[in-house]
C-alpha cells in the first residue's frame, strides 16, 4: 500500500511540473515572446521576424563579426 502513496506523489510532482511548464509558455505567448525564437541564437544571422528590429539589426551586426573574423584565417 506505501508503494502505491509513493507513486501517487511522484506523479502528483511530475503533473505540477507539468502545470509550470505549460502556463510558463502560455504567459510568454501572450507577452508577445515566441516559443521558438529567444532571439538570442548565437547561430542566428538576425533575420529572424519575430525580433525587434533593434535586435534584428544588433543580431547582423554580430553575424558579419563572426563572418569577418572566420574570414581571416
């Protein structure tokens, strides 16, 4: 009978976990933040529609710093 308590809580702690995760990315959806794009991809060439286009220009900026520096060596 205790085993059955203990799986009991288990999956009471995996559902809450759960829960958190959820209502996390439907807050950040409706704050306007994109599950997909953090806009913060170091791989990320800023071209991204889902950034400000202040992040968008900050994100090209960094892209052809890593393209200028590739290209030196």
């Amino acid at each position: 009978m205790s085993s059955i308590f203990g799986t009991i809580i288990a999956l009471g702690m995996v559902a809450f976990a759960c829960f958190l995760a959820i209502r996390s990315m439907i807050r950040d959806k409706k704050a306007g933040k994109s599950l997909s794009c953090g806009c913060d991809c170091k791989h990320c060439s800023g071209a991204c529609h889902m950034c400000s286009p202040e992040e968008q220009a900050r994100m090209q900026e960094h892209f052809l710093s890593i393209t200028k520096k590739n290209q030196q060596i």
